[in-house]
C-alpha cells in the first residue's frame, strides 16, 4: 500500500517545480505577455500553491494539471521560443567550440616514439595555431603571418608526403641557413655545431609507450640522452650507444656547395618511412633552407622520418606551436601517466634523463 505521506511530498514537491517554472517564465517575457492572461496565470498559480499547502493529494494534482493545460493554451508560443533558444545556446556554443579548434587551440596526440625523450607515445597536447599566424581553414593558405618558428620550436605541420598527416618535429634550420647532418644525427647550422652532450644511458624507452620490439634500433638500455641546446631551447636527444647499424649508410664521398641544392624541396623521398639513415638516398649534405622554409628533426635522432628524409617544411604548411601535455595515456600498461599532465612541451633550463 502507498504511504500517503510520501504521495503528498511527491505531489507537493511537483506543485512547487510548476510554479517556479511559471513565475521565470513570466518574469522573462514580461513584456511580451497581455495584461488579462498575466491576470490569469497569476490566478491560477495562486490556487496552485494553495492547493499545495493543503494536504489532499487529489487536490494537488487537480491544479497541476489545470494550470499546465492554462500555460499550454495561453503561453504556447513562449514555451516553444524557450526552446528554440535553448537551440540557438547549443548552436552558439558548437560554433564557439569549433572556432577555437579552428583558428586557437587543437589537440594533438603523439601516435609514434620520434619525439622520446621530449614526448610520450601516447601524449595528448594542445597546440597554438595563432602563434606563427591566422591560417585559412581546411587550407594552406596565411590570412596574416606575424611571426616565424624559432630554432628549438617543436611544431604540428601537415607531413609534405601525406598532406592528410600531421607531424610533429623540432625547428632546426631556419631560411637561409646551411644545414649539415652526420649519419648518426648531429647538426651544425652554419658551420657551428649543435650542442649537445653525453649524460648516460637512458633505459626508459617502455616508460614513453615504446615497444620492447622498437628497442631493438638501439635496445634498452643502450640507449644514450643527450642533452642539447637549439637557440633558447634546452631539451633531450637520444641515439644508440653504438653507432654500427648507422654507419651501414656513410655520408656520400662527393660534397658540394648548399647553393646546388636550391631543388631540394621537389626531390622528396617519401616511398616509404626509413627515418633519418635514409637521408643519403635523397641527395648529400649541406643543405641550405630555402626561404619560407623549415628543416626539422625528431629528438629520438635514429629513429625518426623527418626532413632528412623528405625535405623542408613550407610555412604553408605548418598549424602551429606544440604547447603543453594535457593528458598523457599508456599505452602499454593501460594506465594514466600522471606525472606528465601539465608538463610545458618548450623548456629554457637545463634536462636530465
């Protein structure tokens, strides 16, 4: 048998829902609603909230449904425009949302280890599309550029092989500089050598989601951290204690002028992902960087596709500025990594392995 206490709660308790509802709709188009059915939807909603304080559920529910059938016939229009705005909330904030993606903030989320011991497999960031310039969406096209990347800049471009990719790599040659690679991944830009020095083996590959199998390029933990300076950016480089399988591809013997290689960008080698020991096979060292140009490398140096292998990015083509880690999933053990959350992908002071 029903408790007739809890049925006049719940009778009670839908009286009072009705009549808040009945008082912001009228307090919200106050001056849309005629004086006489004002009137009476006041009356109503008097003889609701009395029947409410008694304590005849019948009563109650009687009222309920007078005074809701008294707003559907007098009020009709203003519930529906109600709605529609409600509509029109959804809408706007939809297109907030996608403007934002679209011209500010895009996730992006680390898919392969080129980029160890900087970022994760597995790595969920945000990048900045407005710091370089305002693109036209679904284009390559600059509405306005205001600034260029940097040395050092880790940024999001559409891969010049697969314009449907998007990469993510570190800036290391700029317009009109000279670039020259060894085999094993060391740089100088103009002559001047990159940075970078020894500190240890680093045996943390399965940490940062790679596979024991990928290991096997230089396996853990012979693997070695670097740390390297690039313009104002410290960060960390890995490569392979031992050098043998590089050196299976030699730096050709012929070494000509950068000047002879203004081509470059239309000699791409993109059958196939061989990382950065093809390079040879694409045409030799030094390269100068063509204007409106980028020369990129992954930070896991032998173990990255990048421009050693096909060439320069277009400014065109880049969508912006790597900026911090919002989430970071490991894949291998099906876990979070907590500590990364939040970490800034650019740093000014010095890494450690």
């Amino acid at each position: 048998m029903a408790n007739p206490q809890k049925m006049l709660l719940v009778a009670r308790k839908r009286a009072g829902s009705l009549a808040r509802q009945t008082r912001e709709l009228l307090e919200k188009h106050a001056a849309r609603i005629d004086p006489a059915i004002r009137g009476e939807v006041e009356r109503s909603l008097f003889a609701l909230e009395e029947a409410a304080a008694d304590e005849v559920v019948k009563s109650i529910y009687d009222r309920i449904n007078d005074h809701e059938t008294l707003i559907a016939t007098k009020l009709s229009a203003l519930t529906r425009s109600g709605a529609w705005e409600t509509i029109q909330s959804i809408v706007v904030a939809f297109a907030v949302a996608m403007s934002l993606r679209v011209f500010v903030l895009e996730a992006f989320t680390i898919p392969s280890g080129s980029m160890i011991p900087t970022l994760a497999i597995g790595d969920f960031l945000f990048v900045n599309k407005l710091a370089y310039g305002a693109r036209l969406p679904f284009t390559r096209s600059l509405l306005k550029q205001w600034d260029e990347p940097e040395a050092g800049d880790v940024i999001v471009f559409l891969y010049p092989c697969n314009t449907s990719q998007d990469f993510i790599k570190r800036v290391v040659g700029l317009p009109g500089q000279v670039i020259d690679v060894t085999p094993h991944g060391f740089v100088t830009v103009d002559g001047a050598a990159v940075k970078e020095a020894p500190t240890g083996p680093f045996g943390k590959l399965a940490d940062f989601g790679e596979a024991p199998m990928m290991a096997m390029l230089g396996a853990d933990p012979a693997m070695v951290y670097y740390d390297a300076q690039l313009g104002p950016q410290s960060f960390g480089t890995l490569r392979p204690n031992s050098f043998s399988e590089v050196e299976q591809f030699p730096l050709p013997s012929e070494r000509r002028a950068p000047d002879t290689w203004s081509d470059l960008t239309e000699k791409r080698w993109c059958q196939g992902d061989l990382g950065g020991r093809a390079a040879s096979m694409v045409r030799p060292f030094p390269w100068r960087v063509p204007e409106g140009h980028v020369f990129v490398m992954g930070d896991n140096r032998d173990n990255s596709s990048d421009s050693r292998v096909w060439g320069f990015v277009p400014f065109g083509h880049v969508k912006g500025k790597a900026m911090f880690i919002w989430l970071s999933w490991d894949g291998l053990r099906n876990t979070i990594r907590w500590d990364r959350l939040g970490e800034l992908v650019h740093r000014t002071a010095p890494t450690s392995p």
